[in-house]
C-alpha cells in the first residue's frame, strides 16, 4: 500500500508541474517573440541608416556632373531593396537637400531615409498596442 501512494504522489507532482509550464508559457513567447521584433527593429534601423550614408557617398563624389536626386533616390532604394527585412508591403521613402546638382566643393548635401516599420510576430497584438513605428536616418556629408 506504501507503494501505491508513492506513486500516487509522484503523479501529482508531474501534473503540478505540467501546471506551471501552461501559466508560464504564453510569457515566454512573448518574451521570446519580443525579442526577435526589437533585433529585426534594430537591424532595419541599422540598413536604413547605411542607406542614407551610401545615398550621400554616392551623391557627394566629385566629378564633372554631379549626381540627380533621382540617381541617388536609386542608390538608397537599391541597397533597401536587397537588406531590409520588410512584409513587402512598406518602402522607405528618401528626401536629398538640397538639390543636388548645383553642389560646389564644401556644401552639404543630405539624404534623409524614412521607413515604417510594421511588426511581424504576433502583429495584431502588437500593432494594436504600438501601431508599427517610424525609423528614421539622415546623413550628411560635404561635397568632394
């Protein structure tokens, strides 16, 4: 009959424990699933931040014709297109000041990188508490 309770009682305990994985559980993915927004958040900040200083290197170079802000709108786009990690649904939108192709030694030229960024892990329960966010960079650099 000893026996009998001790196995009695060693169930119980699994299920106690089975218990406390379950409440436990949904904090952890959560905590899990955060994680990875805020690293995929600080990437793309980081692409966009690149972005902005390729757009402004590429602008600033010096030779006989300066760059439009349509070649270096391009510039940014591209290296957007092939490092940000977006759902496909947002772009990042570039301002270049000032107009580029009247710059002369020494001024500067600025290219600014907006990008909204919208959450992938458990994205209804995030965006209905933060709504996505906005990054933002901005570079800038004397003509050459």
């Amino acid at each position: 009959m000893g026996r009998r309770l001790r196995r009695t009682h060693k169930g119980r305990r699994h299920g106690q424990s089975m218990v406390e994985f379950v409440l436990i559980l949904p904090v952890l993915l959560i905590l899990l699933f955060g994680i990875i927004e805020f690293g995929l958040l600080l990437y793309n900040k980081q692409v966009i931040t690149n972005a902005s200083r390729e757009g402004a290197r590429y602008g600033i170079v010096a030779r006989p014709t300066r760059r439009t802000k349509a070649e270096i709108t391009a510039v940014v786009d591209a290296y957007c297109a092939n490092h940000l990690v977006t759902s496909g649904s947002t772009v990042p939108t570039t301002a270049v000041a000032p107009d580029p192709t009247g710059g002369t030694f020494g001024q500067d030229l600025t290219v600014t990188v907006s990008f909204h960024y919208d959450f992938f892990a458990l994205p209804a329960f995030i965006t209905s508490l933060l709504g996505g966010t906005d990054l933002v960079a901005q570079t800038t650099m004397k003509y050459e």
